[in-house]
C-alpha cells in the first residue's frame, strides 16, 4: 500500500437520488479510508446533493459533482465503481488512463442491472465475470450478492466481502418501551423503489392472510417512485398505514423507538435499527411481485448477508420463520427487549466500518484491471461502439448512457416475451422502440431516423392517450349516473333531520369553500363540519406541523365545529362512511390526502362530493387539474367564471356536465372586510412556492429575488412591506436541497428583523387584501384574486412570452390588467411610480374589468350552491343544478 502514498482515490457513483444506504456506504467508507492516510486524496464523485455532502464536512474526503468535475484530473487514480455502473463511468474515462479500478457488487440483483444494459443475445456477463474474476477485480458486499456472479464463473470466488455497516455512530443498548398488547406495530424503512418495493408488498399480503382480527400498524418510513404499487384499499381497514416519508438524524431514531415493535428491512436500515436496540428481521426482495413468507432474524443471517431473492435463501441456509411465529415472538413477555438485544449485538459484533474499510483497500491492491483493460475489452468495446451509433440517431437530450440503458431494458424485456404479451408490450412502451430490428436502425440516417421516429412517437402516444381518455370518459359518465339514486337515498334518510356536511380541510390557507361553512352554520337544514387532514404527500415534519397549526388555526375560528381526521397518538385516520351525506373538498391531488379523505373512497356510498378549487383558475396548469379523475367523478365542480367554464368543456371529460357557474366562491367573505384606516402605504410581497423541477408551472422567481425582497424594507423606510410565501415555498427549498434548514431559519429572522416589514403565515388573508395598497407577486389563485381589491399590481415574469405560455385566456385577461417586472428596476419603479407618487393609468381599465368579468355573481357564490343543494336533497327535486 506504502507504493502508492502519491495516488488519488476515487469512489464513483453517478445517481440521482435523495439520499440511500448505497451513497452513505461509499462516503462513510471514504471518510475512514481517507482517516488512515494511503491515498494523498479521497474523493467521492456524485451529483450534488447537500445531505450527503454535509455527511463529508470535517473530513478529508472531497465531494464533487459529477457535472462539473474534470475527470482529466483523475488521471493515475484508483477507483471504486459499483459493477452496473461501469460503463457509465467508462463514458467519462475515455481517453484517461487509471489506476486499479475495482468493481463492487453490493446488490443481489447487480449483475443482473449490468446484464440487461447490453442486447439480449450477446450474453454479455458470462463473459464479463470471467474477466473481472481473472483480473480480480469484482469485490462483494456479501454471500447473497456472490452467488448470482458464481453462476457465471468458471470457478466459485473466494468468500471474501466487503460487508455494510450502520450509517449511525454507536449507540447504547437501551430499554425500549414494552409493546402494546391491542395493536400489532411493525415498521418498513427504506426507498420505496422496484426493487424494494414488491418486498413491501408481499410483507403486506402476509400481514393480510394472518388468523385473527387483531389491527396492524404499518409505518412506512421512506418514499419513491414505485409507491403506487402498494395498493392501501386491498389491506384496509385491518392494516393502518402511516406514511412518514424520509426521516433523518435524531427524528428518524426517536420515531422509530416510540412507534415501531418490529422492523422488517433490509441493508444499511437493517443495521441501523439495530443500533436503536429494535427487533429486526431481514425481508426477502425482487423486481418483480412474489410470494414468500420467509423472514429471517438479523442475527440469523450468515456472511453479511442482509437482503437476498426469494430463491437465494435455501443456498444461504438460512433460518427463516414466518410472519405470524416472528409477530408472536415480538409480542410475547420480553420478547421485544430479547430479540432487540440480540440483534443490537450482532450488529456491533459483526458489522464495522474499519474492518470494511481495510479490506476494500486489500481489494484495490489486488485488481489488475483498469479503465484501459476495460476498454480493451472485446464485449465492452463492442457496446461502446453501440453506444455511439445510438447517439448518432437520437436527439441530444436522450443521448447519455441512461438514455441508451434504459432503451435496452425495453428491447430485451420485449425480446423475452411471447408473441401475445409483446404485442401488448409494445402497446405499453411504444412499438419505435421496439419492432425495427437494432441494426436497421443504425443504418438509418440520423436527421430521418429522428424525423420518423419522432412522428411515428407522437402519433403512438396520442392513439394511447386517446384511448385511455374516451374509457375514462365512459367511466365517467357511468359515475354521473349514480347519482340521482343516491340523491334519492339521502332524501329518504334525511326527511326532517338536519343534514351532516363536512368539509376535508389540510391547510387553512387553502379553504375556498369556507364562505359555505358560513353560510351553513346559520342554516337550519346543514349541520357543517370541518375534518381537518394531513397532507400525504410530503416529509413527518411538514405533515405534523402544518396539521397543527391548520387545526389550532381553525379551532380558534369555530371551536367545536372543527374536527380531527388525524389522531397522532394512535396514528389513524376519520373514516367518513356515509355518516356526512354531503362532502366539500378543496384538494384534487390523490397523493396529498389520505385514502379516506378523498372522492374515490366516496364512490360507492350514498354521498354527494363538491368540489371548490383552491384557487383561481388563471394558468394552463389548471387544464391538468381539469383531466383528473376528481374533476369528473364529483357530483358538482364549481366554477368561478362563464370564461373558465367554455375551457373546462373543452377539456374535462364529461363536458361540462356536473360543472356549475358559481362565481369565484373563495372571494365571497371579501365583502365582509373593511379596510383598516392606515397613513403608510403598505405592500404585499408573495412569491410562489414553485422554485425548480416544475414544467408547466415554472412561474416562481424567489431564487431570483429573495436577496432583494429583504432589502426592500430598508430601501423603502416609509413603505410598511408585508412578506406573504406561499405555504410550500420554504417546504419545497428544503426538500429540492436548493436551500438547507439553516438558510431557511436564517432568512426568516432577516425579514423578521427588518422594522417596516412583517412576516405573514396566517391562514386568512381577505383582511390583509383588504389593508394593502399594492400586492408584488408571482403566484397563480392571486392573478385573479387580487383583482377583486381593484387595486394597483405587479406581476414578476421571467419573459414576456411566458404570459401566453402558461395562462389561460382568463389569466390572460388579468394580466392586462397589471403591471409587469422583469427585473429589480422594474419593481422599484411600480413602486416609486404607481404606489408612492399614485401614477396608476391602468386603475379605471382594471376596475372595470374586475366589476364586469371577474366577481360574476359577487359576493353569491357560496349562496349558489346552497340553494342547489336545498333544491336537490331538501326537497322533491330531481338533479338539479345543470347550466
């Protein structure tokens, strides 16, 4: 090791991920190789990511991103590259010369990603292990990870591994609490990817098939793309789930020792847990769904095994229980606190980072291959060279080896199928892909490749969507027949009884229907209630915190009238049934409400849903929230215009038919508000929440501006500012890892410190419209409501173009009616010009407009849907209610 004190270290490993058990091992690894001193310099080489680079901070290993990086640079190095990302980094090494490059297998299935990157019939790996055995350099996790490359060797590798081990510094053995006798709690901690997922799901099948009625907990700690898979109506009401999306750090663990029995996982989080002093038993896994009841103890498994196939588990010998012996364990007398212990000892006994540490390094001394012996490679080479002519036909952004990568998966998945599932294959996944022979296309032109095969492409994609769309438009339409018999229903049970109507709130700033609770609560036939919900969709944190405040917010509004969908202590959620004849909702995203508080669960039972969208309809991203299932399967969708309602009937699959022109009903209350008598002028600065990664709702500028809206304040002594985000914006900072937690705090106390401005997170803000002089925005519900003050605003745009890019012609129609910035200088003069000195030419044009167009049917829309409910359940009427 002494020869090569002079060398550079380079661990590779070009994901885009938020954070995993992968990335954490080759830092943490990184961190204690650099701690012993035999390479000058240790690298780990990434896409950016904050979490993990802040895991790197006070050590010598240097993160960069895969992006920027230079990797002439890397020239003489060593490197540490997982085995199917090989020829991701080739694609960067061309041309460079390297020193040991070492291969690491960390996954049971890793030879299989490798072997699906190249064309099915080259058979690519029963030729690469051998060479990577001859020049010793594929290094293994564990036993499990070996076998599948055994199978391909001339001759078994040797039994040595590079085994994981916890991300989390040593704990103590501690007394964990004694688990409930009433409910069992088991937790899942991990990424919620293909190939964990299936795992999930065949722990759930388990869990359902097991005697007895006893409820179950599932926490589900982590979140990913394949989430959908898990189908939460199949397992209800018996399993209660409990989405905590990712947690980190000292949350994560203190979560996991007051919520959770039983941990079922696998990998890094295995060991973890076992650090927390936590029951663990170790689940098997595939990319595809499987049945298999075996689970195995961590301190059962042999040669650092922890994750393996179904099928692996009789060669590992393995001893396994099912779920039902492993339940009954847990829960017998100290059974919790024995198996925690056993597990906990195992972990520290067997699992360390020192001893991983210094055996990959043996493992780097001993390879004999290099970025040149790769490249010299008759089956690597060759693939190299399909690579490019594959570039040479496709448009530049699908160009990478990813693009080319996941283009094979498709062919090879269609090449092993039979005749009857590759046509349905190809229906699935697009026939370009799939029916033009490999080397067909690569005689083709590239300029007529593109032309035809993007033609062909789009002309696919739309016969799929088209029929997609018209069976959804049938299913509709069926949905809306439903309805007159369970009006019918509703009136028969509520002849002479007030009728129940709840209203699913998450957050109190976004309450459009509240105007009708109002309305209700002086009605002598309505009976409203208010089931606050949390939203689903993002971290533990923000869903905890934002459910308490919006509680505490609209308990302090109307007490007893608001009630909990969410009980922390027990981890459930308010099933509605048909107990409230009649549901408001303001939400049409299924992934932010829990499955008992959104309109599917309400289907089938005698309810009529209403929806009132949360905001104004102004920009085309409303056009998306149109063709969602909600917007066609409700009973009444309320419209706030007749210009909104000619576009939604080019849109919406029904046509219109359960929409009802009710004017913008969030703005009704506004006329209860007076304006507060005030010397100082004072504006509103909002900025939208979407800051990155959003397509067609790229309307946010606060990275842009966020330096200049807290010096605003101190350039404009005599102006009082008023700092309004939108509630996701800081939320969405933080989990894109633009801004960390930090930065989030201390820009807060900036605006907060700043004497003439105030920092508003209230839920109601119809006052502070009503108080303001002027609004500064980028926001879309505020375009339009704004208006309705008839006062000066101005709208921040990143280009002219983008006022028809992304409004609808009612936003359209608003936006005349403002004054625009594109820049710092072109808010000051709004500022300076319309607001200090009062030049405000567009002031008759836009009250016009906003007493003609906007408030159609102002302040009467809650009224409007009131009356048709009398008329429709409080009387002999049939539907009622159509344009």
């Amino acid at each position: 090791m002494e020869g090569r004190k002079s060398k550079k270290l380079v661990l590779f490993f070009e994901k885009k991920q938020r954070i995993g058990g992968s990335s954490i091992f080759l830092i943490e690894i990184a961190k204690k190789i650099a701690e012993l001193g035999v390479y000058d310099e240790v690298w780990y080489v990434n896409h950016k990511n904050q979490e993990l680079e802040a895991r790197c901070e006070g050590s010598a290993v240097h993160c960069c991103d895969v992006a920027d990086k230079v990797f002439e640079d890397f020239a003489g190095a060593d490197f540490v590259v997982p085995a199917n990302y090989l020829l991701v980094f080739l694609t960067r090494m061309q041309g460079i010369q390297t020193g040991h490059l070492l291969l690491f297998d960390w996954h049971p299935e890793m030879i299989a990603f490798l072997e699906n990157q190249f064309p099915r019939k080259w058979q690519a790996c029963e030729k690469l292990i051998p060479f990577f055995q001859q020049t010793k350099a594929l290094a293994f996790m564990d036993k499990s990870c070996k076998i599948t490359a055994d199978r391909l060797a001339s001759e078994p590798f040797p039994n040595k591994y590079i085994p994981v081990f916890s991300s989390d510094p040593p704990q103590s053995f501690c007394q964990l609490k004694e688990p409930s006798s009433g409910r069992v709690s088991i937790g899942w901690l991990g990424r919620l990817d293909s190939d964990k997922t299936y795992a999930l799901v065949n722990l759930l099948d388990n869990l359902k098939r097991l005697p007895g009625d006893i409820p179950i907990d599932v926490h589900i700690i982590g979140d990913g793309n394949c989430r959908n898979l898990i189908r939460i109506s199949d397992y209800t009401p018996r399993i209660r789930f409990i989405f905590t999306s990712f947690l980190m750090g000292s949350v994560r663990d203190v979560y996991i020792q007051e919520n959770i029995d039983l941990m079922v996982t696998m990998g890094i989080a295995a060991l973890d847990c076992a650090n927390l002093s936590l029951p663990v038993v170790i689940a098997p896994a595939a990319s595809k769904q499987f049945k298999n009841n075996q689970y195995v103890y961590l301190y059962d498994t042999d040669s650092y095994s922890l994750g393996w196939h179904p099928q692996e588990i009789e060669q590992l010998n393995l001893t396994t229980h099912s779920i039902e012996k492993i339940i009954e364990d847990i829960y017998a007398k100290n059974g919790k606190k024995e198996i925690g212990r056993r597990c906990y000892y195992f972990c520290h006994d067997t699992f360390d980072v020192g001893k991983s540490a210094g055996k990959l390094l043996r493992c780097i001394e001993k390879s004999e291959l290099s970025a040149q012996g790769c490249f010299d490679f008759p089956i690597i080479r060759k693939q190299l060279h399909a690579l490019k002519c594959y570039q040479r036909l496709r448009w530049p952004a699908k160009r990478d080896y990813f693009a080319y990568s996941a283009f094979m998966g498709k062919v090879n998945a269609f090449l092993g199928k039979t005749p009857a599932q590759r046509i349905r294959y190809a229906i699935k996944v697009g026939s370009h892909y799939l029916f033009t022979p490999l080397r067909s296309l690569f005689r083709l032109a590239a300029k007529d490749f593109y032309l035809v095969g993007t033609i062909w492409r789009k002309a696919e994609n739309r016969v799929r969507k088209k029929v997609k769309w018209s069976q959804w438009c049938r299913q509709a339409a069926q949905l809306q027949d439903l309805f007159p018999a369970k009006i019918e229903a509703i009136k028969e049970r509520y002849q002479r009884e007030k009728i129940p109507v709840a209203f699913i709130v998450i957050y109190s700033t976004t309450f459009p229907s509240e105007p009708v609770f109002e309305k209700m609560l002086h009605s002598e036939r309505f009976d409203p209630y208010i089931i606050v919900s949390p939203d689903m969709q993002r971290s533990l944190e923000h869903k905890i915190n934002t459910y308490r405040k919006s509680y505490a917010d609209l308990t302090a509004m109307y007490g007893d009238r608001v009630l909990h969908g969410f009980d922390e202590e027990q981890q459930s959620y308010l099933e509605l049934g048909e107990n409230y004849p009649v549901v408001f909702f303001n939400n049409p995203y299924e992934k932010m409400a829990h499955p008992y508080h959104y309109e599917r669960y309400f289907r089938d039972k005698n309810v009529l849903t209403i929806y009132i969208n949360y905001g104004f309809f102004s920009l085309k991203f409303g056009r998306n929230i149109v063709k969602m299932d909600i917007y066609s399967a409700i009973w009444k969708v309320c419209i706030d215009s007749p210009e909104n309602y000619a576009d939604l009937v080019k849109q919406q699959a029904i046509k219109g038919r359960n929409a009802l022109i009710t004017g913008y009903i969030k703005m009704d209350r506004l006329a209860d508000f007076s304006t507060v008598p005030h010397e100082r002028k004072m504006i509103i600065i909002a900025p939208h929440h979407t800051v990155m990664g959003w397509k067609e709702l790229d309307i946010s500028n606060f990275l842009m501006y966020s330096d200049f809206f807290a010096e605003l304040p101190s350039h404009y002594p005599e102006i009082d500012f008023v700092f309004r985000p939108h509630p996701l914006l800081f939320n969405n900072l933080l989990e894109k890892h633009t801004w960390t937690r930090e930065q989030i705090d201390t820009y807060i106390i900036r605006i907060k410190e700043s004497p003439n401005c105030r920092y508003d997170d209230s839920g109601d803000y119809l006052q502070l419209f009503a108080d303001s002089d002027a609004m500064i925005h980028d926001c879309g519900s505020y375009i339009g409501e704004y208006l309705f003050t008839e006062k000066p605003c101005c709208y921040m745009l990143k280009a002219d173009k983008q006022v028809r890019k992304v409004l609808l012609p009612m936003g359209e129609a608003c936006m005349a009616h403002y004054y625009k910035a594109f820049c710092e200088a072109d808010i000051c003069n709004f500022i300076e010009n319309v607001v200090l000195k009062g030049n405000d030419p567009l002031k008759e044009k836009r009250q016009q407009f906003s007493r003609t167009h906007l408030k159609f049917n102002y302040p009467h829309g809650a009224q409007t849907i009131i009356s048709l409910l009398e008329e429709t359940i409080c009387t002999d009427g049939e539907n009622g209610g159509t344009i």
